[in-house]
C-alpha cells in the first residue's frame, strides 16, 4: 500500500520534508535566542544605569571607548568652555525644547561635547545661558555618539547656524574647529536655569520593535515547520486512497483514443451484406424502404417498379 514511497518522486517529496522541517526548527530557534538575548541585554542595562547612578565617577580616559558597559557610566573631565551650540527638537517629558550643547577643550586638545541642560520652546541662542569661564571640572553620565534617524535624533541638515542635529563627532567635525571625542556627557546637575537631561539606555539592549520582530520571526518558522508536516501527511493520505480506490474499481478508466472510437464505429455499422460485398443489394432495400414511407405518408401503398 505504501510502495509508492520509495518512487523517485515521493523520494525526492521525503528528502524535502525531512530537510526542510530541522531547517524551520533551527531558524525558529534561533530568533528565539535573538529575544531572549535582548530581553537580558534590558534587564542588564538596567540594573547598570542604577549602579552607575551611585558609583563613583571614573576619569573619562578610563571609559573610553564607550560601549554597551561603560555607557551611562559617571564620568569626569576637567578643561575649558568653548564653542557652544544648540540640538533642536529634543523632548523631555510630554514638552519639546533644545539641548545646550557645550565644547570642553580638555588638556590634550580635543573636546568633549557636554549636554548642559535643556530648555523648552524652539532653539533661541539667546534663552541659552552662558558658559561658565576658566577652568571647570565636570561630571555626568557617558554616552555613545547619536546616529541621525534613529532614538528622536534629527537627520535632516540645513539647520541655522550655531545648531546641530546629533550629537556625534562626524556631525560636529565641520562645526568646531578642533578634534572632538567620539563621545558626550550630560551633567548630573544642570546650570542655572535649565533642566538636566537624563542619560539614555546603550543603543540595541532596550526591548524595542526590532526585539518583538524576532519573537513574531520565531512563530513564522515553528507554523513552517507545522505546515510542511501537514501537507506530507496530506499527499500520503491522498495517495493512499487514490491506490485504494484502483484497487476496488472505483477508479474511471481512462477513456478511448480518436483513433480507436473511429474503428469501434466502423465495425458497428457494417452488416453481414456488406462484407459479402453486395453493395447493390443494399442500394435496393434502401429504395424500397424509401417508397414505402412515401406511400405511408399519403395513405396509399405504392409497389415498388421491378428492378430489370
């Protein structure tokens, strides 16, 4: 009942199944372990922003490069005030304002970009307070340059002069006249009049739509998998019952060729006369029988003419 598995075909329908489904299985899996790695990555991150907001601050060349560890860390550098320029379109909370962003000049010459504080409304250098003079020492939260387009950061340009979009050294390397570290703080304590910007979560460790992306993935390959199972277990029965069927004559033969209904046709017409080859025979009886519907139709019987 079941030969029919070891045809090609079906061998080649089984090599199928039998490959597809581990592959489905691993995918799924996969994408699972994907979600799971990022939920840990959040919880971790924030376990890490709460002991960073207790830890004692660290040098900022001990921090660097920032990573997915050292962000949100506390850090402190101490240099002079330079150029300083405004973020536009940044929220804190249900309002709308700008970042007053500030130049350290470290002793090494480069600067380190320093968030001194928000305030609401749209960027207006002259809201912004001054910068404090001389030497300062400053500490706050690390964080990892911006990418523009993502987390609320702008990526169009064209801003006025004095703004930027991200905080990053590629946006801020034409801007100032000086290297600028591939990082940024913002201050624990915001100066006079404005309020202090609170450090964000390392990029990739929060469970945003890209994390449910692979849980919904990981139900994607385990239907997959369930769904070539299925349609196997489906063609066998198919083909199991079409044999039964065969097998107990419910099966319609196929029918007759043009060639063969042609002959069975001929054969059916010919009379014995006509295999003896009395073709006129025929021709005669087709005239009696001819006469005799005529008479019947007018009432009267008409004889047939002898023949000569």
């Amino acid at each position: 009942m079941y030969r029919f598995l070891l045809t090609p075909r079906w061998w080649g329908i089984n090599v199928f199944m039998l490959l597809a489904i581990p592959f489905c299985v691993f995918m799924g899996s996969w994408q699972l372990s994907r979600f799971e790695d990022r939920v840990q990555e959040h919880q971790e991150a924030g376990e890490q922003a709460t002991a960073a907001e207790t830890a004692p601050a660290r040098p900022l060349a001990e921090l660097l490069p920032v990573d997915k560890k050292t962000s949100g860390n506390q850090a402190t550098a101490t240099g002079r005030y330079g150029t300083q320029l405004l973020v536009p379109d940044r929220e804190l909370g249900d309002d709308t304002g700008f970042y007053v962003l500030t130049m350290l000049r470290t002793e090494d010459g480069r600067a380190l970009p320093v968030v001194r504080g928000w305030l609401p409304g749209e960027a207006d250098a002259a809201k912004a307070p001054a910068a404090p003079t001389g030497e300062v020492t400053v500490t706050g939260a690390l964080q990892a340059s911006e990418t523009p387009g993502s987390n609320g950061v702008r990526a169009q340009g064209g801003l006025p002069s004095g703004q930027t979009g991200a905080i990053s050294a590629a946006s801020l390397v034409n801007l100032v006249p000086y290297d600028v570290y591939d990082a940024w703080i913002t201050l624990d304590r915001a100066d006079t009049g404005m309020t202090a910007v609170p450090a964000k979560a390392p990029s990739g460790t929060g469970l945003d739509l890209k994390a449910f992306q692979n849980l919904g993935y990981t139900g994607e390959w385990f239907v997959f998998a369930g769904f070539v199972l299925f349609m196997w277990f489906r063609l066998v029965r198919r083909e199991v019952e079409f044999a039964r069927d065969a097998e107990l004559g419910l099966t319609e033969a196929p029918s007759a060729g043009p060639a063969e209904n042609g002959t069975a046709a001929t054969t059916a017409t010919a009379t014995p006369d006509d295999k003896a080859g009395n073709t006129g025979t025929s021709s005669d009886t087709g005239t009696a029988s001819d006469a005799d519907a005529d008479a019947d139709a007018d009432g009267t019987k008409v004889s047939p003419s002898p023949t000569a």
